[in-house]
C-alpha cells in the first residue's frame, strides 16, 4: 500500500502547497525572481494548471471521504483509484503530471506566478 500512497500524497501534497504557498513564501528565504532562472509560464499554461487545481481539489475530497468511510479491506483499492482519478484530473487539462507539478513549484517560489494562478482560481468578488 506505501507504492499506492506515495503519488496520492504527492498530488494531495502539492494541492497543499497552493493553499499555503503566502505562508511558505514568507517563511522561505529564496532570491528575488530576477536571480532565480524561473520558466516562463504562458497564460494558456497557467488557466490549464488552475483548472487542474480545481478538479484535484474536488476529487481530493472525495477520495478522502470514500477512503474514511471504506472497510479496511476496500481502502487500497479506493486509494489506487484516487491516484487514477487525480493523474486524469490534471491530464484532462492538457498537462502531464510532471507539469503540473512544475508549475506549481514555480508558483511557490514566484509571487507573481501565485498571484496570477491564485487569479484563475478563486472568481472575482462581486
């Protein structure tokens, strides 16, 4: 079961990362953006990876409600879907998972990338 835990944490974990990415930025003491050798991210890139935070969100939720509420015998078996069920989240997106991934690192380090990806994200207040 800790092969079929390791890419659910690692998505659940790097959904994480976007909820506490102002805390961890401030916390963290990295160069400014002008020394880093950030990639550029395109728009287009980034609407894609906000959709897949969406979609990793919602099924994130409801892996964890299926797995809490499982027999034990039925939890590995609902967790290897989860895995499935988040790897397609992003994929439908048009992102590889490595992507993924590798823009929201960017996002961590790069205040601008976050805001712009946070933008995407959260609709505007009325």
């Amino acid at each position: 079961m800790d092969i079929l835990k390791r890419p659910f944490a690692a998505f659940v974990m790097a959904f994480a990362c976007l909820g506490s990415m102002p805390a961890a930025h401030a916390q963290a003491q990295t160069p400014p953006a002008s020394e880093q050798a950030q990639p550029t991210i395109t728009d287009q890139k980034l609407d894609q990876t906000a959709a897949a935070v969406k979609r990793v969100a919602s099924v994130k939720r409801d892996y964890q409600q299926r797995i809490a509420a499982a027999d034990p015998s039925d939890k590995e078996r609902i967790a290897e879907e989860g895995v499935q069920e988040l790897t397609k989240a992003v994929t439908d997106q048009g992102l590889s998972v490595e992507e993924y991934a590798s823009i929201l690192e960017v996002a961590q380090n790069d205040p601008d990338v976050l805001d712009k990806l946070k933008q995407r994200i959260r609709p505007p207040a009325k």
